[in-house]
C-alpha cells in the first residue's frame, strides 16, 4: 500500500501566547469558541501571526483540507490502496481512516478537525475515522516502515509526475509538504530517500497530490 504524509502541515490550534491578541479573540467570538479551540487562520489572524516562529509555513488549514479532499476523493482511496497521514507543523500526527468522507465545505472541515484536537479521535459506528497523537515526523516513519521515502520538493532532483509514480515500489511512502511557503525542515528531509522536483515553479499542495496520485492509480488500474 503507498502512505501519503502532508508534511509539517499548516495546521494547529491557536498557541496559548496568542490567544489574548484581539483580532483572536474577535473571532473566536464570532465562532461561540474559546480561542484555544479554533484553528489559527492569518486569514483572521494576520496581525496576531507577525513575527511568530516560522511564520510563513504556518496558519493555512485550508491548504490541508484542499489536498485531502484531493486525496480522499479518488479511487485508489477508495479501493484501500492509499493510506494517508497529516503530520502538523508542530508534532502532531492524525491518520485518515477507510472511507472517510472528509466535509467539502471548509468551515464543516474546521468544525470537525478542531473536534479532534480536542478530543483526540472522532468515531462512527465503532469505527474510528480519525485520530490525532503527539509524534513527530521521524516517529511516524518508523511506524509504518515504508520501502522508500519520495519528498516533492522545488529543491530536489528534476523529475516528472509519470516517472516517479513509475518508480513506487510496494510500501512506498510519498511526501507533499502541507505548507503555503518555505521547505522541508531538515529533520524531515533527513528522512528521505530521494528528493525530487516536479517543476521549475512551485506548485500547491493539492495540485501536487492531485497529479501524483492520479499517475500512480494509473499504474495500479490501467
């Protein structure tokens, strides 16, 4: 089975040193929330975010609800030939179970994901549909063991989307960083056993899901 990892993902509760600013607080309220349960945005909170710890990678959850949606909507997701983890830009893990019908409008996607920050699981059924736990990037590659490790990065290697999907060997593991700006941190880079570039520009994370899961399932089922 191929992973799929969004990388050191822009995704992440408010910290707790920006949780009085006002423009935090105002939306928060607008929500009914504490602003310890909502996602931080710089589409809201922009003058909060100013001069924070990597701050260009970070406050975009839209960007990760894009690439799943992308990942989740396919074939080989719903052949169970995908298995897909978001790890966040500050260690966290969440894995995406079977059939998992991820909301299509953003503001349902946040409502549920905020859920499982704090509540660490969201279940139907008995089935648990998502889960979140504290490890970091490295860890999670130790857990699942793939055979390789692909980052897609405008630093690596020149390549195309046909040849590296060509090239997936069985348990493979695919890296798409779940970020607006900047690249992998060195940590993660470490981990990879190769690191290739799709294109001379850089492209969104969901384009580059997208396109890559698509040249693989044509490996798999043409």
């Amino acid at each position: 089975m191929l992973s799929l990892i969004l990388a050191e993902s822009s995704l992440e509760l408010i910290p707790k040193e920006l949780q009085p600013h006002p423009s935090v607080i105002s939306h928060a309220h607008k929500l009914d929330k504490h602003p310890s349960e909502i996602f931080l945005d710089n589409s809201w909170h922009f003058a909060a975010m100013k001069g924070i710890s990597n701050e260009i990678k970070r406050g975009r959850p839209d960007l990760v609800h894009f690439s799943i949606l992308e990942a989740t909507t396919i074939p080989l997701f719903y052949e169970n030939k995908v298995q897909i983890f978001i790890h966040t830009i500050d260690d966290k893990v969440i894995s995406i179970g079977d059939a998992v019908h991820i909301p299509k409008s953003y503001h349902r996607f946040a409502g549920l994901f905020e859920k499982l920050f704090l509540e660490k699981s969201i279940n139907s059924e008995n089935h648990e549909l998502l889960s979140i736990k504290n490890q970091s990037f490295s860890d999670l590659i130790d857990e699942i063991k793939p055979s390789q490790v692909i980052g897609l990065s405008t630093t690596g290697k020149p390549s195309t989307f046909e040849k590296i999907a060509s090239n997936l060997v069985d348990n493979s593991c695919v890296v798409v960083g779940g970020f607006q700006k900047g690249h992998f941190s060195d940590p993660v880079k470490n981990r990879f056993t190769h690191l290739f570039s799709v294109g001379s520009i850089s492209l969104e994370a969901h384009v580059v899901v997208a396109r890559m899961l698509y040249e693989y399932e044509k490996t798999i089922f043409m």
